[in-house]
C-alpha cells in the first residue's frame, strides 16, 4: 500500500505512557502516516474522536485510573463515534483470561500484543484496513440499517475477491441471525461447514437451531463450543439462557458465575447473574454481584446511581432475614452507600427513589408508622416512566408497609416497560412474577395467621398463640405490632414454649432498638417487666 495513501489516513493513538506512545508514533511516520494524533487517557480520546472521524484507533487496553481501552470502545461504539471504515486495535501486554474474553466479545478489529515490532504493526494495520475497504459497502449499508442491501454487498464481495471472501461470509451469516431469517442461516452456515470448518460458523448453526425451538441439538453445538478460546463466552450465554427457558434456574446461575469471570466487564449479564440470585433467594450472592457492578462501571459507559441504588436494595431484601444485630450492621452499609452515591450523582432526578429507599429502610428498622408517613405523599400515584429497578423497590416499599394497592401499582407499571425479549429483559420479568407470587402468598399467610393467633389469645389457648403469632413473626421479623403480640401471648402462657426462644429475643430486640411512640414505649416498659418475672431469658440479650 502506498505511502501517499496512507499519509492522508487519521490515526488516534491512546496510550497513558508517553515514552510508549512516542515509540508506536515513530512506527507509524515509518509506516507512512503523517496524521497522527494522541491522547494520554479515555478522556482526551473520546475529544479527539468528537470532532475527528479517524481511519484507525490503536489504544493501549490499561489507561491508568479512568476509562481502559475496553470501556473506550464500548463508549465510543454506543455513541457511534467510531464510523463504519474506522478500524480500532486494541494494543496491550495484557494476555489475561479475562481481558482477551472481554475483548473477544466486544469485536474490536484486532488485538495485539506488546512487544511488537515495526513490521508487525504495519502488517496488521494495513490487513485491518484492506478489509475495511473491501467491505466498506457491507459496513455501510449495515450502519444505515439496510440489511438486505449489505447481503447483497456480501455476495458480491463473495464472488469477486477471495481475499476477503470469509469475513464476507461471516458477516452474511451474522446479518441472516440479525434479520431473524434463522431457516436461511441455517442453510448457509451448514453448507459453509461442507467446504471447510470454522468454529464461527459451526456456533452460526447452534444460534439458528436454537431459534428455531430445536435446543437439543443447539445445546450440543454450544456444549462443545464452549471448551473454545472464539466461542466460548458467546456458546456458554446461550447455554445459560437455555437453562434459564427451561426453568433449570440452578445450572443457569453456575454457568453464568462463570461466563462473569470469563467476561466481567459485560454489565447487563451481571445484571441478569444478581437478578437470576434473588429469584433463587440467594441475596447473599445478589449482593455481592451488585457491589461488583459498582466497581466494574466506574468509568464505563453504565456508571450511574442506579448502580449504587441496586447494592442499596438488595442489602435491604436480605437484611430481613439477619438477626437484628446482623440487621443493624447491614443498614449501616447502606447508609454509607447513599452518602457515596449523592457525592457522585445528582440526587433530584433519583428523589424518588432515595425516598423509596429511605421508606424500606424505616420498614426494615421496625419504625412502620414513619414509613407509612413518608408515603402518604405518594398516595395519588401516577404513571411515570420510572425505571424498571425503581418500580420493582417501590411495589417492595408499599407491600413491606401494608399498602397492597400501592405495591400493585407498582407492579403493573413495571409489568408495562418489560416488553423486549432479551436475557436481561426476560430474567427481570421473571424476577417480577416471582415477586409478585411472593407478596400475594406473604399476604395472605400473614392473614390467617393474624386471624387465628387472634382468635387462640382471645380463647385464652395462649401456647397456641404463641406458635400462631412466633411463625407470623419469622414471616414479617421488622412488624413491632407482631413483636408486641408475641411477648404478650408469651407473658399470658407463663413461661416460652419450647422452639420459640430465639424467636421471641430477636422480638425483643427489635422492639428494643426501635424508635417508639410514647405510647408504644409504655407498653415496652410495661413488656420488660412482666417478662423479667415470668420469661427473664428473653430480655436476657
């Protein structure tokens, strides 16, 4: 290629290293390149290609603290600032598991490998953009969404120059998959393999079977592409989502345990990974996903408050289940995560659900009354476009204090925005059914256990009512009303009936660490001493 050519070629380099990156521009003025631009960081790169479209990007993958080289191609790609003839080569030292399968997902033009040499890059850049060129109509027609005119483009390419003829028909097999013609990528894809194997096009078959409600036969493919360095993260999503249709929501966890390993920056599969956790009631891991994808946004193009409200949320849904003083500790978490997140985002386009959160922690903590307060300004309820998560917190918000045509509110609204069908998308809906399922059971067992420990007391059978009133408390351990009425059926039964001890001091304890009324404080003070006498291990804690 001639040097003249290339010396009207744009080239960003990005590398947080001056020394690397005035080595790598010595490279490319041997090349032929004249226009060369630099960037130190993410940031002065995203400027530069802002207001350059620039032929090649070649980025160093660590960048310092800011954006790496992995979130810089995926900001730029989803604000279409890379054009279609714009080749990006990611350049590092890094050989890590995890950064090539990253990388691999992402697609960027090449990837290579410091140290490299002189001939090295010139032949991968002047392959990078021979190919470009070759399909520059296929690029175009595709960025311009006319899918049938870049197959058409594909064919040609096809029949006219076998230099590029298999990156034309990788992209034809990729538009058939794009355009849901499955029965036709079938066909292609098999009719590749007659002539040659190539993993991309064996996984080709395994996606069109797969959509064509022949998973068996797709899950063989992807079982044995998943042992493969190209295919691998791609096969194992899919085995994951098959799991995940077949209601295997166990096996559909591992797998994509592993898939985050693999792939860690891919955010909305770790969203799925913490969704597909709480519908298996592991807020334990739940959690700790949600920390991570905290930690793995910062920077990338999926860092906002919504994030850090996610962690909030999920510490709260499991702190129901912790002893009070597990609870205590968990909630002081959360208040140290709200302080980080209005240091870092703006809190009134998120008020609402600040609000929504501080109502749940109130609920948590035993303060009801408070809680209720707080939401009686969200008694005309509106249809917003709140999004999904906050939907979901706030029919939580309303349930947790008693307001069921609230909490339906809520979930009716959320069932309204969760129309795509994507893995995300379905893992949310079915997160939603399970929610649902579980206030409508939770409210109606709570019901009849109220009516009937009610009734026990009020018949004087109080070893009854203790047990109707203890496995009411286990249901709901942050109601003070509940709390309150088993200590009372416990002083009445003249001593704590055997498997109700722990039950009746975690009662105790929340009604000591909650912030009563005057009059509920009467009756704790009132409590104590009559449980001094008849049941002193109960306040012995």
């Amino acid at each position: 290629m001639e040097p003249s050519f290339l010396s009207i070629k744009r080239v960003l380099l990005v590398d947080d290293c001056a020394p690397v990156r005035a080595s790598i521009k010595g490279m490319l003025q041997q090349i032929g390149f004249k226009l060369i631009y630099q960037a130190k960081d993410a940031i002065e790169a995203q400027t530069h290609c802002e207001q350059n479209n620039f032929d090649f990007i070649l980025c160093d993958f660590n960048l310092g603290d800011c954006q790496d080289g992995y979130q810089l191609f995926e900001t730029l790609k989803t604000k279409s600032l890379l054009h279609s003839m714009c080749c990006f080569i990611i350049v590092s030292a890094e050989n890590q598991r995890q950064i090539v399968h990253g990388v691999i997902e992402l697609q960027p033009d090449d990837y290579l490998l410091k140290p490299f040499t002189f001939p090295q890059l010139k032949e991968r850049m002047i392959k990078a953009l021979k190919q470009k060129m070759a399909l520059r109509k296929v690029y175009q027609a595709t960025q311009e969404l006319e899918l049938k005119e870049a197959i058409k483009e594909c064919d040609s390419v096809i029949r006219n120059n076998p230099d590029f003829q298999a990156a034309a028909e990788r992209l034809k097999g990729e538009l058939f998959l794009r355009q849901k013609e499955f029965v036709k990528a079938e066909v292609f894809y098999k009719n590749l393999l007659t002539k040659q194997y190539t993993t991309w096009a064996d996984l080709g078959v395994a996606i069109s079977v797969y959509h064509q409600d022949r998973s068996a036969e797709a899950m063989d493919i992807f079982n044995a592409l998943a042992s493969k360095d190209e295919t691998m993260v791609e096969s194992m999503d899919f085995i994951a989502q098959q799991y995940f249709k077949t209601g295997d929501l166990q096996h559909s966890l591992e797998v994509l345990q592993k898939l985050t390993q693999l792939s860690p920056k891919n955010i909305p599969r770790q969203k799925t990974l913490a969704n597909i956790a709480m519908i298996c009631h592991d807020y334990g891991l739940a959690a700790k996903v949600f920390h991570r994808i905290v930690s793995i946004a910062r920077h990338s193009i999926h860092d906002s408050a919504q994030n850090y409200l996610n962690h909030a949320r999920c510490i709260i849904d499991n702190a129901h289940s912790h002893a009070p003083m597990e609870r205590a500790n968990a909630l002081s978490h959360v208040s140290k995560l709200l302080d980080s997140l209005v240091k870092r985002f703006n809190p009134e386009p998120i008020a609402f659900d600040l609000q929504i959160l501080q109502v749940r922690l109130l609920a948590v903590k035993g303060k009801n009354a408070d809680a209720k307060r707080l939401l009686l300004k969200y008694q005309t309820l509106e249809n917003q476009d709140y999004h999904p998560e906050t939907c979901l917190d706030a029919a939580k918000a309303f349930f947790e204090t008693g307001d069921i045509f609230g909490c339906y509110h809520f979930v009716e609204l959320l069932r309204k925005q969760l129309q795509k069908s994507d893995f995300l998308t379905d893992s949310q809906r079915l997160l939603l059914n399970t929610e649902q399922i579980r206030f409508e059971t939770l409210y109606n067992t709570i019901q009849t256990l109220i009516k009937e420990a009610t009734a026990a007391y009020q018949d004087k059978l109080y070893g009854r009512a203790v047990a109707l009133f203890a496995e009411c408390f286990e249901q709901m351990p942050t109601n003070p009303g509940v709390a309150f009425s088993l200590l009372q059926a416990i002083i009445k039964c003249e001593g704590v009936p055997e498997g109700t001890l722990n039950i009746a001091k975690n009662a105790f304890l929340l009604l000591n660490s909650a912030e009563l009324g005057a009059k509920s404080m009467e009756k704790l003070q009132a409590t104590k001493m009559a449980l001094s006498e008849k049941a002193p291990e109960i306040i012995a804690v």
